[in-house]
C-alpha cells in the first residue's frame, strides 16, 4: 500500500529560520517583550525586581541557579537565580535557556548580561544566545497548528566596553544554535519522510548556501566503489542507500581535517531485529551522526574556518527482507578486508568503515567520525557523555577541549587493544562482534582498523543523540549532539605535532 507524505513537506524548516539578535548597552523592551533580570542567592535584590529578597522568598523564590519567576504587567519580566559567585559560561548558556523557557509565550526577550563581562566577554554572549535559541527549538514540521511560540527577537544588554566583542560572540552563537537546530530537525524527522536518498538530495540542495560541494554517490557508485559495508546493510531495504562527500576549501587551508558520520536512517536492527522496546521508537536518530557531520559544516564558512574539511556521511536503513545481509555471510570493505558478520545490529561500524577508509585514501592531518554506535556507551556513560576514543593524544585533546567549550560533554575511554583479537574472524579478516563485554572498546578498536594510522577519533554519540526530558537548552527529542562541538573542534584544528598514532 502506498503512504502519501505531502510534497510540500519540508524536514528542514529551521534553515529558512530567521531570529534577529541585537547586541546594546541600553534596555529596552517592545510592548509583549519579556525582559530578564538577575538576582543571586545573597546580597541585594536589583531594584528593577520591585521586590526585597524578603518578599521574593516569601513566594517561594530564593535566586537559585537557574530557578526563575515570572512577574505579571504590561511586559512580561522574568527574575531568574544566578545563584553564589561567578558563573561559567556552561551556566551562562544554562541562565539564557532558564529564561527563554520562562518567557516561553513571548516572541521577543531580553536577556540582561551586564556586569558579567570580562576576558570570556564574546563566549559570554554566544552561549547566551545559544542557550536562549536552542531552548525554544521545537520540531513543528508535522503538527497542523503548533501551540508554541517561535523566538523571533533576542536582546542582550551588556556593559558599555563589551559591546563591540559581545557582537561578534553572539553571531557566533546564533550560527551554531542554526546550526544544531537543523541536526535536530534532521534527526527529529520521520524515517518515511527522510530516506537516504532524501537526505543525500536535501544536503545537495542546502549546501551551496553554506559554500560546501556535494557528492553523491547511489547504488551503481557504490558497487564500483566497493563500499560493501554500505551495500550489505542496505540489502535488505527497498530504499537506496548513498554516500555523500561533502568539502569545505577556504583559501589557503591551513590543514585538512576529515570528518565521517553515521547516518542509517532507520535501524531494525535487520535479521538480528532489535526488541520492541522504547529504544526501537527512537531509531530513526541512528543517522544523528551524520546530521550532526553535515550542520557542523554548514556554520565553518560563517565562523571563518581556515581548515579543509571532508566529510562522508554513510546513509542507509537497516531493514529485515529475504534479500538482508545474514549473520554469518562475509562483507568486503572498500580497501579489501574482509569482515563476517556475527550481528547485523552492529551495522554503523559496517558503513562507517567504508567512509574511513575513503577518508583515508585523501591522508588527511586527522580523522574524526562521530556515531550512535553501542549500547555498551551508554550503559557506561548514561545520557550525558558521549565515549571518545583516540589513537593520538593530540587529537583527542582537541575533541575534549572542543566539547568542554561547547557543553557537549565526552569521556575519555580506553582503546585497549588487549581486546583486539577479540575481533578476529575464523573465515575473514575480521568480525563484526567481539566478546561479551567492553562493547564499546571493541567496536572503536574494529573502526581503528580502517584508519592506517591517521590520528582518529571516534565519538561514541549514542548516549547523547536524544533528550528524554525537556530542560533547559536540551528539547525534549534529537539534541543535535556534536554539531556544535565539530563545529569549533574545526574552526581550531591544528594538525597535531605527531602525525603517527599512539597506542
């Protein structure tokens, strides 16, 4: 039976997105604006609150971090607890998003950031835009008449002397919020509304606008190719896969990085099916990786990234059919290894194989892929990290110092290859399984088996790929997890020191 999807439907609405950012040292509202004002857990209370700290506590509101109360009149103002001390600017992103989702039925706010500048003055003012744009992030695209109220306007007000850098800080935030919010529109769409092939037609399609080339690549490609992983996990799907190569070439590239992300549409797990749980529901983000890849390099010409950057994004589903891939048959990776597939549930390290060892055959300075690749990550790490492995020191100081700076926050884990024969096939080069535990280890110790020595990073993403709360700058549903993070991971690569790997 056919199922009809409109052809207006667009899965990217969040592109066409426009959300002015005025940077002053003056405060001013429009009528219906909301305007914030901060008020810590000591001290005095800002006059403009028109409250003591006595009374404000009597309504329940002591200025915890991150606590809000929203007062009546003809403008909306929203006191919000900066909490003891200092903030750092995770909690600056934190105190934007609290407001944003206070003032949730105004489409104009306020956020007042005087006395909070200094050396971090432009970082201040991207994680406040940041958090107050991707706190109002909801994914309507398939909702008849949203009850939500689209941001339309965002003020800061900074001190006088940090104008100037607060501006260029907030353009900063605005692009990487734009930017994560087409991830989570991609990652939120449905999988019979975004298909590979789609996917691979809407990255065509959007990627001049952000001064990146697109290549891609279907089933005949593929073939010549010799892209087995791919090809073996799309064999049991009606849909056909694709391969996109996107590049980002400034002039005089300063170094060359190559980014790689998983993108299998919907996974079933394919004859290995996976249960019927509320994780099977969640599968058609098993492409966050990708979707992350591709935003991520829609902002690098806006933030000015002197690096080249390459990206294959491997985009399928894995599906069940009498034509799927069955445990036990043998798959050719481009480059020729071979691998016997011992679970078909293990498919993202399949597909990604194919798009390390294209990414190698360019002897890019490093490689980095990003995947919701185990549960084993997740079972480690819970929902808040994402596993990062590495084989170069100096290239997983730049993953960790990237996510430090953007809140998207890794855990270093060891690439023990004590578990390396783990992987071993009786009849292939290797398998896709290793034993029962370490999960997570040995499916980053399958992936560095394609990347020559390259220094490599691998983001385990699958803890991190979707929100099961609505709080603060993470919506409820696809988070868009390392967008931001690749984002500034190239917008300041060097290419490390050492170009051999370590163990």
């Amino acid at each position: 039976m056919a199922v009809t999807i409109s052809k207006d439907f667009n899965p990217v609405p969040s592109v066409a997105k426009t959300i002015e950012v005025e940077v002053t040292s003056k405060a001013k509202a429009a009528a219906g604006a909301a305007v914030s004002i901060g008020v810590s857990s000591s001290g005095d209370v800002a006059k403009a609150a028109g409250f003591s700290r006595k009374q404000l506590e009597a309504a329940g509101f002591t200025g915890a971090l991150n606590s809000t109360l929203v007062l009546p009149g003809s403008s909306t103002t929203v006191l919000v607890g900066t909490g003891e001390g200092s903030l750092t600017i995770a909690q600056v992103r934190d105190l934007a998003a609290a407001v944003a989702r206070a003032a949730a039925k105004s489409a104009e706010l306020v956020l007042d950031l005087t006395g909070l500048s200094g050396e971090d003055t432009a970082e201040i003012a991207q994680a406040a835009v940041e958090g107050a744009v991707l706190a109002r992030y909801r994914y309507n695209a398939l909702k008849r008449e949203p009850k939500t109220v689209e941001l339309a306007k965002l003020t800061l007000v900074v001190d006088r002397s940090a104008r100037r850098v607060s501006e260029a800080g907030a353009l900063v935030g605005l692009e990487l919020a734009r930017a994560t919010s087409l991830a989570r529109d991609l990652a939120n769409t449905p999988p019979r509304h975004l298909t590979a092939a789609r996917f691979a037609d809407v990255i065509a399609e959007l990627s001049p606008m952000f001064g990146l080339k697109a290549k891609v690549f279907g089933p005949k490609e593929l073939t010549a190719m010799g892209c087995g992983g791919v090809l073996g996990v799309n064999a049991g799907s009606v849909e056909e896969p694709r391969i996109v190569e996107l590049t980002y070439k400034p002039r005089r590239a300063a170094g060359h990085l190559a980014l790689v992300g998983k993108g299998i549409m919907y996974d079933s797990g394919g004859i290995s099916l996976k249960p019927n749980n509320p994780m099977h529901t969640h599968m058609k983000l098993d492409m966050a990786g990708a979707a992350a890849v591709f935003s991520a390099m829609t902002a690098l010409k806006a933030l000015g990234a002197s690096t080249a950057v390459t990206a294959y994004l491997l985009c399928t589903d894995n599906m069940p059919s009498g034509s799927a891939t069955k445990l036990g048959d043998v798959l050719t990776i481009r480059g020729g290894k071979t691998v016997e597939v011992k679970n078909t549930d293990a498919e993202g390290r399949l597909v990604l194989a194919d798009g390390l060892t294209l990414a190698t055959e360019l002897k890019p300075d490093a490689i980095v892929d990003i995947a919701t690749l185990t549960g084993a990550a997740m079972a480690a790490l819970g929902h808040l990290n994402a596993a990062v492995f590495a084989n170069n020191d100096d290239i997983l100081q730049q993953v960790e110092d990237a996510a430090r700076a953007t809140d998207e926050t890794v855990w270093h884990m060891p690439l023990d290859h004590r578990y390396r024969d783990s992987i071993n096939s009786e009849i292939a080069d290797l398998k896709n399984m290793g034993g029962e535990y370490g999960g997570a280890v040995t499916a980053a110790l399958f992936l560095n088996e394609f990347v020559d020595s390259i220094p490599w990073a691998h983001l385990d993403m699958a803890a991190t790929m979707r929100s099961e709360t609505d709080s603060l700058w993470k919506a409820l549903g696809a988070t868009g997890y390392g967008t931001r993070l690749l984002a500034q991971l190239a917008a300041n690569f060097k290419a490390p020191e050492s170009a051999k790997a370590t163990k």
